[in-house]
C-alpha cells in the first residue's frame, strides 16, 4: 500500500490529468494516474463522442497508453471525478468495465486511491471487484 504521502501525490497527478478531460456531453470530468511496477506513471482522461459509445474512461486511457508503452505490471491508480469544476466530495470510483479491464492485468492487491472530502480513501482491486473473472479462468 502507498504511504499517505506518496497516494496524496498520485491524486494530485489525477487532478492534473482531469483538466484535460474531453466531455462535452456528459459534463463529468475525470483524470487518473496510474502507476507501474516500473515507477513511470501514466495519466488518462475520459474523451467523449458525439456518437457516446465510443466514449473512454480515464481509467481506461491510462491502462491502455501505459500498456502500449510496454508495462504490464501496476502498483496503484488514483481516481479524480466529478461534475465540471467540482470537487468530487464523496470520492470517485471506477465504472464496471474498468475494473474488468484492472482485473486483466492486476493483482488483487492491486491498489485503487481516490478523494473524500481532504482524506484520500485506498481500496484493493479485490474489494471492488470480488469474484473477479480473470484469464486464468479461460
Ligand atoms: N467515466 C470515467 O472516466 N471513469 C469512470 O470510472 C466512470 C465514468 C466517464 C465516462 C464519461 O465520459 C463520463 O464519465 C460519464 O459517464
């Protein structure tokens, strides 16, 4: 688990990336951090579509630029969402598809950080996705 000092970091490397959130449609802006076993973090941010299926999570952008780099092995991602211009006051947590997505390529003790009011708040990838479904089941 990252120390309280090294997550508050990670989180403040999200909100960075949530100012480059492409979201005209929905008014939700999100930007993560990611962070590899390499050290190198990745940013990721939500980029909508006038055709709204096409639309990507931050989550998403982040696993597939840093996997396109090369990585494949992940330490920790923070999380930073909410309406346009608001602090996400009640944290902000990763859809369904992208927890599949951290599933593929993460432990269980994968590590998820986002934001509660001035606290950030740490869960494990088991936690949000127990009973995972994994490649080692195929
Ligand atoms: N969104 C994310 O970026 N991450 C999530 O985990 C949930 C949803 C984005 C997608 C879309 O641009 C907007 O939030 C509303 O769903």
């Amino acid at each position: 688990m990252l120390d309280k000092k090294a997550a508050m970091e990670l989180f403040a490397v999200a909100e960075e990336a949530r100012e480059r959130s492409y979201s005209p449609y929905s008014g939700i802006s999100v930007g993560a951090a990611l962070l590899a076993k390499s050290g190198k973090v990745y940013i990721g941010t939500n980029i909508e579509n006038a055709s709204y299926t096409p639309t990507v999570c931050a989550e998403r952008t982040a696993f597939f630029s840093a996997i396109a780099d090369g990585e494949r092995e992940f330490v920790a991602i923070a999380i930073s969402g909410g309406k346009h211009g608001k602090v996400g006051d009640d944290g902000f947590y990763p859809c369904g598809v992208c927890r599949q997505v951290m599933a593929e390529f993460c432990t269980p003790e994968f590590e998820i950080i986002t934001k509660t009011k001035e606290q950030c708040e740490s869960h494990t990838l088991s936690e949000m996705l127990p009973a995972a479904f994994t490649p080692d089941k195929l």
